[in-house]
C-alpha cells in the first residue's frame, strides 16, 4: 500500500467493463473525463449507447460530456453477462483518505425464497443496476413484479461542528473496503478481497466464494463454526448465517471522498463520515419465512472524531406494481413502514394486491433510540406541498435530508394530523392507523381521520388546506432512528437488523392486516434468536435410518416429524438429508429439511397454517435411502 501525502491532490483514472451475456462493439470518438460521475449516469449511459452510440446530445438537446478519449480509443466493447461488474480504477486521496485503491463495482442477486432482490458494493439494495431502467425487488420470484425499488441506509452526523453523510439512495456512496485508524489517521484500504460474497446452502465448499469466506470473518462475515476451534476451515465450517438458504456479505467504507457526489438523492456530497460498514443479508425458504429477507448492517465510526447528533435513516422508494396508486403508513408498535395499493385492483398485480413492509428488528431490550417514520415525494414543480418534496432542488443540500431525518419536513415544518393547527396533533408516525379497520389515521378511507394537512413554513406552522383523501401515488419511506443527542465515538458500533416482506390476503386492505401478522412472526423469530431448521435432539448414534409417524396426527395447525440418521463415511461424517413435503397430487408444497447432518435423532415442526385441510405426504431422502409417510391436516 503507497502511503500518499493526506495534503496532496491526486488525480485518478476509471476504466468502464460492462459484463453481460454478449459482446456488443460500440463505436465512439468522445473523450472520457477522468473526474466524471460514472455512478450518476450509469442508467443514462446505457439509455444513450443502446438508442444511438454516436450520439452527442441528451433528450433535452445539451451537449453530452465527451465519453472517450480519441487518441487511444476507437472503440468501447461491452461484455453483457448476467452477473456484471464495473471496473472503476481509483487512484485518489484527500481529507484523511490514504492509500492507492482500485474498486470494483458490482451487484449480487438474492433468491433462495419467493423474493429476488439486488445488493450493491455501494450500499443500494433492491436496484438492479443492470438495465438503463433499473428493476428492484421482485415477489413472486419469476413473475417480474416489483414490490420495492431503490433502497438504502443513509448515516448522517456532524464531526467537529460540520454536518456530514454517508448517503445510500439511488447510487450509493459507499466502497469496499476497510478503514485502519490505529495511526490516529484514518487510512482507507480496498483490494480484490474486499468484494460481495454470496453462499448458498447448495454450494459446494470448493466454490470460492465458499473457499475465501474466511477473508471476510475478521470484519464480521458469520459462519457455523462446527469444530468449534474458533477458525474458518471451508473443508469443516459451513458459510452464511446458520440455517439460511442464502447469506450475503460485504464490508464498505464511505472514506473516498470522490464517493461522495451531489445528487445522490437523499442528501449526498459530503466530506466522508469515515464510517466502515459489515453488511450481512440472508433469508430461508421455509414455511413462514418465504417472503422475508433479513438484513444487517453494522456501522463502525472509524473516525478519530465523535459523531455527533448521529442519525440512521432507512430510505426506500416503495414501488409497488403500479407506483401511481400507492400509499403508505406504518405501525409504531411493530416498528414498521409499508407500502399497500389505494383500490383493489393494480394494473401490475391485479385484484388483491399484496403489501410491502419494511422493519426494525430489535431482538432484546436496550436499544433506547428514538424512532420516526415519515415520508417525502419525488421532487417536481407540481409536489404540493412543495416542504414535503426532495430532489431536484435539494440533491445535494444535505440539510434538507437531515431534516427529514428527525422525522420533520424538509423545512422544519411538523406533519400534522388532520385538521392539524394545534402542538397536541404533532406527530412523527405518518398514518399509524389500521386502513382494514379504519381506525386511527390513513392516508385514504376508511380511516379517523383520513388524509392530510397541507402546511409549510417552518416549525410553527401547523395549519394548511386539510386533504381529506389523499391522491394516491409514488412515495419514498423514511423510517429514521438516532437523535441529537446520539455521539457515537471513535470505534463505536451501532447494529441495524431490519427484515422486508410481502404478504397478500383478499384484498388490498386485507394485505396490510396479513403483512402485520408476518411481521409478528419475524418479531418472535428474532426473538428467539434466528434459530431454525431442524433440532437434533439425542446424541445418541442410531444404527439406520428411520422415520418417524409425525405427531400429533391428525393435526391442525402444526404438527412435529422425527427422523434418526446414523454415522456415514462421507465427508466429515456429514450426509446430505432432504424432509419434503407433498400435496396429495404429488405437487412438492415445502422443504424442510435440505443440509448435512450428522448422525442423531432429529425433529422438526411444521406448521401448516397457510394450507388447506387434506392429505399430504412428507419424504425423507438420503443418497442410500427413502421413505414417505401420509399425514391429515384437519382444520
């Protein structure tokens, strides 16, 4: 690593590799600028090279930036593969920055259940990056409707009387790497190591990701350590967070100040925070768990100066089919936002529209953060309100997004609940209510009260027209945590776990009520300490194989199945052991069990609550043995 003087302004190169499955060969004469925002018009590019690659001029009719240097290049090829990567060639330094680090930009897909979603090195989930029209979360899996878009942690502070952001939104400002500040100096560093690293329970230990997963544990990548030596060993340990179908993981710094661009949405350009980030993603295709994904995000103050009023806030553009016909709310007990279609029907989802919520997950007592949970518009000459809008006069202005990270608009003005116009109706919980019972306040009806007040002007200003059903539309959650009086020091560590899912009942109302009960069962898996699968119950070594009658039999919701396997000769005394269960057609319903095991008396629970009376068949397969076995569900 080059140490570079902190004092010193360096300039640095970036070369563009785009990889999908074909190659395309794109002709071009235009220079390409050494200090251009490649993340900015990453989805502009890709529009413009598709419609016309000698193009010069934007939609508007402005001269385009020079894209490529006439002297050494006539040509730019670009690899489409499936999995892509862009290929940014950093040679940077400033304010604390040292080092000499290349960074690579790329996305990792999630989808081991029925939702498939995207994680950027820069911090953006739910964007597929891949298309100049991005797509985000996709539920259900293979029917290409989205239930969220651009999502992201934003962390926010000031250091030494100035306000700073680490601003995750559309682009992300965040790279891999780590930061060293055992020198008092704040020293970023980034090699190949530092990159996503995603497993899935089907892989084999010979796939790299399995194989290098050790690189990561220094900086918090899990793993079942099963000799309990305490050391990664990818012949013995198994990857990822136990149980999981599929772990993601990644370790990101904001501490290239070249990272931090205006126009990033949600605030953004700042000098950097110097924050380190271990990001871990994961999710189980289990009954119960299917559509929900887990995500935490541990945040580092690799700073040699406090952060001060330190504020988090989770930002998502709720895109939920047709974003025209969406609102939102949220629920302060269960320490969520969602998003729900205003009428039953969406051109994209059709009648009975699922919901999508998005939650803290605080798993034991003493998280004392306060928490908000509001909103802004996209931000266009017709937002009206104009201080609950943010974009195109504040990407950039980070105050604005501060002010919204303490659960106010953009201009300090309180929300209100209607008819607003005294203190009592000041509020930080955008629509609390229940829209299916219509209690409490929602954006539409039924609701007491429904709808909005239109005020702005400032912290007095508590009176505006009154809204008495609001136009459905896009909105973008912010759900905010932290506060002003929240330092975090030198080294400190704050833990984020949140949880996202879907849930569809019979109509759109009726899929708010059944998201809240899905996020009640998330709660109490959380509680109980993300522990799942089967539970070996005797350490006893059977001498064969053996399933049990499940019990109770018939049963109604849940019922238990138990199974022995006995010592085997492959590797690591491990057998690879499949439980699935079966409609009374033959039509494979759920899985599970599908892992190594080693010999024991095992037990699982199945809870059948989302299927109907009847006959079903659950089998036990193993490379040198199979057995099924019928059960009644009697409801």
């Amino acid at each position: 690593m080059n140490r570079v003087d902190k004092n010193k302004t360096t300039r640095f190169g970036r070369e563009l590799k785009v990889k999908q499955p074909y190659v395309q060969q794109i002709k071009s004469k235009a220079l390409l600028k050494k200090t251009m925002n490649i993340q900015k018009h990453f989805s502009s590019l890709f529009s413009l090279l598709r419609a016309n690659p000698d193009c010069r001029r934007d939609e508007k009719g402005n001269k385009r930036e020079k894209l490529f240097r006439k002297s050494n290049m006539k040509k730019l090829t670009v690899i489409l593969l499936v999995s892509f990567s862009i290929q940014l060639n950093l040679f940077s330094t400033g304010n604390n920055a040292l080092g000499n680090n290349p960074f690579v930009f790329h996305q990792g897909i999630f989808q081991a259940n029925n939702i498939r979603t995207y994680f950027t090195n820069t911090g953006v989930f739910n964007k597929d990056f891949r298309y100049s029209n991005p797509l985000g979360m996709e539920w259900p899996i293979g029917s290409g409707k989205i239930a969220l878009y651009s999502t992201g942690i934003t962390t926010a502070a000031y250091v030494q009387g100035v306000l700073r952001m680490a601003s995750v939104s559309y682009n992300g400002e965040y790279v891999p790497g780590y930061i060293n500040n055992s020198s008092g100096v704040p020293i970023v560093i980034t090699n190949s190591n530092f990159k996503i690293y995603n497993v899935r329970r089907t892989d084999i230990p010979d796939s790299n990701n399995w194989k290098n997963w050790g690189l990561m544990v220094p900086f918090g990548a899990p793993y079942v350590d099963v000799n309990h030596n305490g050391h990664y060993e990818y012949l013995i340990d198994t990857p990822g967070v136990k149980g999981a179908d599929q772990t993601i993981f990644m370790c990101l710094t904001d501490g290239f100040p070249e990272e931090h661009k205006v126009g990033e949405g949600f605030g953004g350009g700042t000098a950097p925070l110097f924050a380190e980030v271990h990001m871990t993603a994961w999710g189980y295709n289990k009954t119960g768990l299917e559509d929900v994904i887990f995500i935490k995000w541990e945040c580092i103050n690799k700073n040699t100066q406090p952060w001060n009023g330190t504020f988090f806030s989770l930002v998502s553009n709720t895109t939920l089919g047709n974003l025209n016909d969406n609102y939102i709310g949220c629920d302060t007990i269960r320490k969520m936002s969602y998003c729900y279609n205003a009428s039953n029907y969406d051109t994209v989802y059709g009648y009975n529209p699922p919901a999508v919520g998005l939650k803290w997950l605080e798993c034991s007592s003493g998280n004392s953060l306060s928490k908000s949970y509001v909103y802004f518009k996209l931000w266009s000459n017709n937002v009206i309100p104009p201080c609950e809008g943010l974009g195109g006069d504040s990407n950039g202005y980070i105050m604005l997004a501060y002010n919204f990270m303490h659960g106010l608009k953009k201009d300090l003005t309180p929300w209100v609940v209607p008819p607003g116009g005294t203190t009592s109706l000041i509020i930080k919980a955008c629509y609390s209510g229940d829209p299916e019972t219509g209690a409490g306040w929602n954006e539409g009806q039924p609701g007491n009260p429904s709808g909005s007040v239109e005020n702005c002007g400032g912290p007095n200003v508590l009176s505006g027209n009154i809204v008495n059903i609001n136009p459905p539309g896009e909105r973008h959650i912010v759900m905010n945590r932290g506060g002003t009086n929240f330092t975090m020091n030198p080294n400190d560590t704050q833990r984020i776990v949140l949880a996202q899912f879907v849930a569809r009942g019979t109509s759109n109302l009726n899929s708010v009520t059944k998201l809240k009960q899905l996020a009640d069962n998330v709660q109490q898996f959380c509680n109980n300490g993300f522990v799942i699968g089967v539970n070996n119950i005797s350490s006893s070594l059977p001498e064969s194989y053996v399933l049990y009658q499940n019990y109770p039999n018939p049963f109604n919701p849940s019922t238990k199945i138990r199974f022995l396997v006995p010592p085997s000769k492959g590797a690591r005394g491990m057998m690879d052991i499949k439980l699935t269960i079966y409609d009374v057609i033959g039509k494979e319903i759920t899985t599970l069990v599908n892992e190594q095991l080693k010999s024991g008396t095992y037990e699982i629970e199945w809870n059948a609550s989302n299927f109907p009376s009847g006959v079903y068949f659950y089998k036990l397969m193993t490379s040198d043995f199979v057995q099924v076995k019928k059960m009644v569900l009697l409801k």
